[in-house]
C-alpha cells in the first residue's frame, strides 16, 4: 500500500478490521502522524520518545473514532486535528512542563520565545506550527490556520470540514473572516515576532 493512496481508500482500509491492509494503513497513518507530533515537540526533552507516545495515543483515539469521520476524503486532515490535540494535551501536563523550563524566572517567558535559534527554513516551519498550535487561538482558528498553510486545505475543503464539525453552514468567507482575525492575533505576540526578525536577520 503506497503513502499516496487517497484518504478514503485509507479511510476505509482502516476500519478493515483485523486484515493486512489494516496494519498497513496504520503503519501509512503513523509515519504521516509522526512528523506532525515530532514538529510540535522536537524542543522538548526526548522529543522521539514524545513524539511516538503522543503518536500512539492519537492512533488510538483515531480507531477507536472512525465512525465519527464524516468526510473520509478529508481523513488525513481529521486525524491530523486528533493528533495535534493530544500533543497540546500532552504538553500541558505538568511533568512536560517542569522538564521543559530550565530556571524558574523561565516561567513566565512565553514557549515561542523559549525555542532554539532557528537555523533554515525548515526550522522557521517548526516555529510558525509550534507558535500556532500551543498560542492563544482556539481549536477551530488553529483548525483554520494549520489546514490552510501547512496541509494546504482550500478555503471551500476547510469549509466543508467546519460545516461538519459544527453541524451549521459554514462558507469560504467565513473562514477567510476566522483566518484574518486569527493572523492579526498573532501579529500581537511579541516573542514570535522577534525570534522572526532573529531569523532575518541573521
């Protein structure tokens, strides 16, 4: 079973219980997952060892789930919102939290500022995602922000998936509305915006 297969055939290869192409939809699903998870937790302490508990977790509430997939042509995206939720959870816990803050006067400084030096691209990535995903937006603005820059998701698919969740019409302009309030509340974190200038500069 190639990666590329399309999220309805690997919907429904999941909910194939107990057969081959089950296990290698799970096995397709979890790398895709890993590195959503790695990208969110790579500065904290052990991060693979993070990263593959919060995979797991997430597979889990992914099968145990399935039916309330609505749209398995968006099944990647879904399961990717399960999967950044439980790394939030999961970084919320304290024992993360204490492990990850190095002096107590660190505390107070925000996780955006906390990041390590950003090196490429790749990094800026990381720190734009990480920024998004633990900031101050609610579920559906990151929903809104992560799917259309960093899966790429349509204002019309994002849409879609909004009017499923909610169970009310949502439109395109609607989420181009969410999306605009959402980018100039982020304009307002300080720490982000200078670890960008960092970035330029250097």
């Amino acid at each position: 079973m190639r990666d590329t297969i399309e999220n309805a055939d690997l919907y429904a290869a999941c909910r194939h219980e107990n057969s081959p192409e089950q296990t290698q939809a799970f096995t397709i699903l979890w790398n895709y997952l890993y590195r959503i998870t790695y990208t969110m937790v790579y500065n904290r302490v052990d991060p693979e060892a993070l990263a593959t508990e919060c995979t797991q977790q997430a597979l889990i509430k992914i099968h145990r789930n399935m039916e309330q997939c609505h749209s398995p042509e968006q099944f990647r995206s879904w399961a990717a919102q399960i999967t950044r939720r439980t790394v939030i959870d999961e970084l919320r816990k304290s024992e993360y939290t204490r492990r990850a803050t190095l002096t107590e006067e660190s505390a107070a400084v925000s996780q955006t500022e906390a990041l390590p030096l950003l090196q490429d691209m790749h990094d800026l990535r990381t720190l734009l995602h990480t920024a998004i995903s633990q900031g101050p937006l609610s579920e559906r603005s990151q929903r809104v922000v992560l799917g259309r820059y960093f899966d790429e998701q349509t204002d019309e698919t994002l849409a879609q998936i909004e009017s499923s969740q909610s169970g009310k019409t949502i439109l395109p302009s609607h989420i181009q509305v969410t999306r605009a309030k959402n980018l100039a509340k982020l304009r307002t974190d300080t720490a982000l915006l200078e670890r960008l200038r960092d970035f330029i500069d250097d």
